[in-house]
C-alpha cells in the first residue's frame, strides 16, 4: 500500500471511531503518568533513604555496588517493574487498537487478561529487545509514541553537542543513526509477532527480516508521511490559533478569546497525540498483517451505535470536567503567574561567542549585559593554586598537549589562548575573581577535579577565598559530590550547587541548589526541589524553545550560552506581554513528546 493511501485510509477509520481510540491511549496514558510514574518515584525515594544512598550518578555506582547491595538489588527490582509496565503498555495499546479494528470483539478486562499473559509468557530476552528497540533502533519513533516512563532513557544533550563538534564523531554518529533507522525498519514486525502471536524474540525477528525484505520504502515512507502530516496540522492549527489571537488583543475580547484559544490548543494537542499514537501502531499492525488480512479489509467494519455514542460521551464527559481546571491554569497563564523569571547565568563567562571562554576580557565584555551570574571554572594547578580553565588540558584553546595540573599557575597565567577569533592569557582564580568584584559582577565558579587536586582542596579554596565570595555573594557548583559536601559541612552559610548530568531521582544532600542538565529534567524534580527550598538551574538553555519550557516548570536560574537572546524572551515572557506572545510562548511548550509526559 501507498504511504499516501494509508495515511488517508487510516485517518478515516480514525475518525469514524475516535472515540474509542482516544479513550484507550488518553486513560493508558493517564494512568501511567498519575499513578505509575508517582509510584516508581516514591519507591525509589523511600529505597535510598532506607539505604542511606544521598544520589545516584555514573561517579558512584560502584560505591553504591559495594557500599550498599541491597540498595543495588532494589534498583534493580525497580528497573524490572518499569521495563514490564513499559511492556505493559506497550502491549495493551497494541491489542486495544487492534481489538478497536476488527470491531470490538473483547471486553477491557479481555484485553487485560490478553496483555498480563503475553508478559507472563516474555522472555528476558524480548523486554531486552523492546527497550533497546525504542532507545536505540528507531530514534525517531518518540516523534509519535513516547510514555514517560522512558522518557529518562536519553542520551543527554550535552553529550550529543560534544561528539557532533569532532567531525569523526558526527559522521559515525550519522552512520549509526542510518543504521539504526535500517534496523528499526526491518524488525518493525517484531513486536506484533511478540506481543500478539507470542513468538520467541529470536524467531520474530526471522519472520520480519524475511517480511521486510523488498517492503522497506514502505515501510519508511508510512512512517515519514505520518510524521511530517502529523507536524503540519500541528503547526497550521498552532498558526491560525496564534494569528487569530494577534487579531482579538487589538479588542477588548483579548483575554476571554486568549483563555478559548488556550483551551483550544491544549485538547487540540492530546488529541493530536492520541491521533499520531494509534496511526504510529497501525503502521507497526500494517507489517505484522502482511501475512494475514490487509488493514483495508480491517478498516470496513461498523462499530455498534451504542458503543460509538458510549464512548464519545465518556470522552466529551472527561473534557468538561478537566476544562474548568484548564480554564483556571489558562486564565493564571494568561495573567503571567504561571512562569517563573530564572536569574541569566553567563555559561564560561561568554554570550553568543563573544570572547575566549574563561577569560577576563570576555567576561568584563559580558558583564556589561548585566547577566546575573557568570558561570565559570576552576582547576588546581601543579603548585596546588587555582586558575580559570575548564578542561583538563590546553590542546584545544592553546593548542598545547600539556594538562593543566602539570603545570603551575606561573607557567599558566603566561599562555596565551584563542577562541571565536579572540585571544587572551589564561588567568589566575584571584585576578579573576578580584576583576568581577570591581566591576560588581557576581559569578557561579564551578570547581573541576583533576590529577594535581589534594585532599584539602576545599579547605585550600575556602581559605583563599571564602571572605570575598561570601561578601560578594558569590556562588559556587561542582560536579563532585565529596568537594560540595564537605563544603557545606565546613561552611554551611556558603552557596553551594551540586551539578547532576543525569535526572534518575532527587537526591538528599547538603546542598543548597542542583545544576541539572535540562534533557532529563522535569517538573517533578522541581516542585520536590521547592518543597525542600532548594534552588533548580538549567543547562545548557540555548533556544527560545527551551527556555519556555523550563520556565514552565519553574527553574530558578538558566545557564546559557546565548545570554542576550535569553535574556530578551525572559523579558518578551514577563514585562506585559501580548496574549499572543503567551500563546506563541505555550506552543513552544506543548509538544507530542510532552504532552504524554
């Protein structure tokens, strides 16, 4: 079948029983993100508490391997549980929409039953393959199926900026994604043969492999059609809704038309979720049913009137009671209470490549934009004092294959480095710090770890430094959970932010804030993080569309690299903006991704 023909054929038949299928992927969605997701949180919480575990990172996993086993073995657990709900509801959508197709022949709780045994009779091997199926295989396919409880399987951001910057990298990186994209496409029958024909994994994959041999295109190009269709309705609704708006602020109607068109958008969108979700699974059905009837056959059947009017009243019935609710977030949207106004941190002291990193020319030269912070590092040296340098060796900004804790500060503060077309001589901590004060521009240093750190380094840096940072305000994080904690032991009146790459569950230390890197970051972590009056700041926040969503989700404080930009749509989002600004501001925020989060 024609990519074009399905998308048509298939929207139909969603159409003429929308009802049922959004009631299937609403309320599976709903249960997960209300109930699930809460529950696994608390049980990760309450299970580092009992085991005294204050965090879980990539830099103590195998302290907490030896340290603490059971806390291991309950993680573990845990994994277990979420892997086979993710199975679980997988599954369940699967045999709903195709239950839904051939014209409802099982009941809900058949269906359950259906789902419970189909994972009863899994093999360890066929969750090890769904997982790796949707993180790595088909990376595009959280572009139309994503649940919240795999939403933490990403590989961060900054990750992905950091091997997209050395051309070998990118092109593995793209080789891989090529390949991943082929594999996906080929085993695209997998699941279906698993999870309803309840093969072994090993011979699923045989009878896709085989099943997809000359049906690849057609596969691919269902998938592409669907996607970029999908993209375009969202953006043409998005755009007649934002226009419209621009139009009703030049009345005295602006905000009640603001608070309709905010509805609008908001129901719009899950029900454009739901929609991409069910014609993602029919793509998927449409492979395992080459061998069987053709998805037109299935798409001919009439659904009973009285299921029909059944379950379009429940759905109509849950939008009435939500939309009070909505109308009341909208109408606190729309008066500018809903967003948080986070403090700009300047990331290593630049914006927008306006000087060398790090150094003080760029950072005199960023100070006159008036950033709240600036962000910047520290190392100690060989001769244990502290200079201005993020990484742990000169090759790439001086173009010296020497680390820095190889040499001493004399040695350092001499080399001259170069970046965006700018030069400037590495400096010392002291200068540094002394040249922020006199131009009254506070700074959130972050102290790195390398080869030449001693034990007191702590101690060494208060010692140094304490009396100014503290009569400046300054601020300081580090990646280091022994630097910050014994930090705020010994000095608890200091500032201190512990930087989390990676957002597994909230952690329980000293510390008075978290620097968490934003791909992984949620609104619950936030509001966990308020109610134990910590701070939250974002990196790396880069793009209008990315500072909107954190400011929906309430972060204190944003590290950026394009701090002008940054700072002109902090002000377009709070200093009296338009109704449509808001709505444009909203959009930024709604996405198929997040909206099933």
């Amino acid at each position: 079948m024609q990519a074009w023909q399905f998308w048509r054929e298939s929207t139909r038949h969603f159409f003429q029983h929308w009802g049922s299928y959004v009631t299937l992927v609403f309320i599976t969605n709903l249960v997960i993100s209300y109930l699930a997701v809460p529950a696994f949180t608390w049980l990760t919480a309450a299970l580092l508490k009992w085991q005294h575990v204050p965090y879980v990172s990539y830099t103590n996993i195998a302290a907490i391997t030896l340290q603490h086993p059971l806390a291991i073995i309950g993680l573990l657990l845990i994994l277990l549980a979420v892997v086979t709900l993710i199975y679980w509801q997988f599954a369940f959508l699967l045999l709903g929409i195709t239950n839904i197709r051939t014209g409802r022949p099982d009941s809900t709780r058949a269906l359950l039953g259906d789902t419970v045994r189909s994972i009863a009779g899994a093999s360890p091997s066929t969750f090890l393959f769904f997982i790796g199926y949707f993180i790595v295989i088909i990376p595009f396919g959280s572009e139309l199926f994503t649940t919240p409880l795999l939403n933490k399987a990403k590989i961060p951001a900054f990750i992905i900026s950091y091997l997209m910057e050395n051309p070998l990298w990118t092109v593995l990186l793209g080789i891989f994604y090529v390949g991943a994209a082929y594999l996906g496409i080929r085993l695209i029958a997998v699941l279906p043969l698993m999870m309803i024909d309840h093969y072994h994994s090993r011979e699923a994959i045989r009878l896709s492999w085989h099943q997809t041999r000359r049906n690849f295109w057609n596969y691919f190009s269902k998938i592409i059609v669907t996607l970029a269709l999908v993209s375009a309705a969202v953006f043409v609704i998005y755009a007649a809704l934002y226009i419209g708006q621009v139009l009703f602020d030049k009345t005295s109607f602006g905000l009640v038309a603001a608070t309709v068109n905010l509805f609008l958008m908001e129901v719009i969108t899950e029900f454009i979720v739901c929609y991409a979700t069910v014609l993602f699974m029919m793509v998927i059905l449409s492979s395992h049913e080459a061998h069987r009837r053709t998805p037109l056959s299935l798409f001919s059947f009439r659904e009973p009137a009285k299921t029909k009017f059944r379950t379009r009243l429940l759905i109509t019935s849950g939008l009435v009671v939500i939309s009070a609710a909505l109308v009341g977030f909208n109408l606190v949207y729309l008066n500018g209470l809903a967003m948080s106004k986070p403090l700009t941190i300047a990331h290593r002291g630049v914006d927008n490549g306006n000087g060398v990193q790090n150094t003080i020319p760029a950072m005199v030269k960023t100070s006159k934009e008036r950033p709240d912070y600036v962000e910047m590092d520290i190392r100690m040296t060989k001769d244990h004092q502290f200079v201005v340098m993020h990484d742990a060796n000169l090759k790439a900004l001086a173009n010296i294959k020497k680390s820095v804790s190889k040499l001493t500060l004399k040695q350092l503060t001499q080399i001259t480095v170069t970046e965006n077309g700018y030069q400037a001589k590495i400096p010392s901590f002291n200068h540094y710090l002394n040249t922020a004060i006199a131009h009254h521009q506070k700074l959130l240093i972050e102290i790195k770890t390398g080869g030449a750190d001693t034990k007191d380094l702590p101690e060494r840096f208060y010692r140094q430094f304490g009396a100014r940072i503290m009569a400046n305000h300054e601020q300081v994080h580090t990646l280091s959970y022994k630097i910050m904690n014994r930090l705020k032991k010994e000095h608890p009146q200091l500032f201190v932010s512990y930087i989390m790459p990676y957002n597994l569950t909230f952690p329980q230390t000293r510390a008075n804030a978290y620097t968490m890197e934003s791909t992984t970051l949620n609104d619950t972590f936030i509001d966990q993080a308020a109610r134990e009056h910590k701070k939250v700041y974002a990196w790396d926040i880069d793009t209008i569309t990315n500072l909107d969503q954190m400011m929906f989700m309430g972060v204190n404080g944003v590290i950026t690299n394009n701090l002008s930009l940054i700072q002109q749509e902090i002000k377009d989002n709070t200093d009296h903006p338009s109704y449509a600004n808001l709505l444009l501001t909203f959009m930024n925020d709604l996405s198929l991704e997040t909206q099933t989060q």
